[in-house]
C-alpha cells in the first residue's frame, strides 16, 4: 500500500484548477477590485465568483455556463477572454467533448406537394363549373331548356 488516503487522487486532479483560480483573484486583487465589484459588474452570484476563484471542481457553475461566467469576469477584471478559458481548459477544466448538435429535422416535401395537387385540383373544379354557368347564360332564351342535341346538330365532317 502506498499509504494514500482515499481522495488523495482527485484531490491531485483538482490541484490545477485550484492553481487557476488563484490566479484570477490574483489577477483581480492586482486591479485593486473586490469580490463584490466583479460580482456587480458581470451580474454574477458572489458565490459564483467566489467559486470560480476557488477552482473547486464541485462548487464551479454547470457545464454550459462556466465558459460564458468565465468570460465575464475576464472583462470585468480587464483581462482577454480567450486566455482566460484557454487557461482553464489547460487546467483541465474540460472533462468531455461537448455533445455533437441533434440531427436537422426532415423536411416534409410530400405534404407539401399534396397540399398543392389538392389546390390545383380544386381550382380546376371551380373554374370549370363558373365556365358552364357562363356559357349556358350566354345562349338565347329559347334554346337554353332544349337538350344539346337540338341545339346544334352534328353534321359529320364533310366527305371525299
């Protein structure tokens, strides 16, 4: 046995984060400004702040919000934003890969190609039946009620 208590090793993981968030007080103390005027500033929690300065892993913001708490207090101290993640990333700070973004959503082609037949479609039987409602009040009183065929008699095509 190598005489190591049980969180000795996370405990030595963590040692870089601790490192950095030493430096960020160090850096803030060195512009003369206070926990509570950083805090005011970026509009973060104190206990944010705090947390950030004291690089514990389980007390530091959730995932998706460290690296946007982490730019804010690096604009409100007068430091670049990218070296400030930069550093905390190299401080092991990233534990995973972000998730890949969800899959687009398929588009529907089909429906919309229905909807536009069915339209179409609907358009042609109105205009048709206002196309026989015009053209039977356009014929001559006394031979609207007559059948067609009395009408206008076939007479064939001419012959030879």
């Amino acid at each position: 046995m190598s005489g190591e208590g049980p969180g000795t090793a996370q405990e030595r993981a963590a040692e870089p984060l601790r490192a950095f968030g030493r430096w960020l007080a160090r850096e803030r103390e060195l512009r003369g400004l206070g926990r509570d005027d950083v805090a005011r500033v970026t509009k973060l929690a104190p206990g944010v702040v705090e947390s950030l300065e004291a690089g514990d892993p389980a007390r530091l913001p959730p995932r998706g919000y460290l690296t946007g708490c982490l730019r804010s207090y690096a604009g409100a101290v007068g430091l670049d934003a990218d070296e400030v993640v930069l550093r905390f990333q190299e401080a092991g700070g990233v534990a995973e890969e972000p998730a890949p973004p969800p899959p687009p959503r398929p588009r529907r082609p089909v429906r919309r190609v229905w909807t536009l037949l069915f339209a179409a479609a609907a358009l042609a039987a109105v205009a048709i039946v206002a196309l026989r409602l015009w053209g039977a009040s356009r014929l001559p009183r006394e031979v609207r009620g007559r059948p067609s065929a009395e009408r206008a008699p076939y007479r064939g095509a001419p012959g030879p």
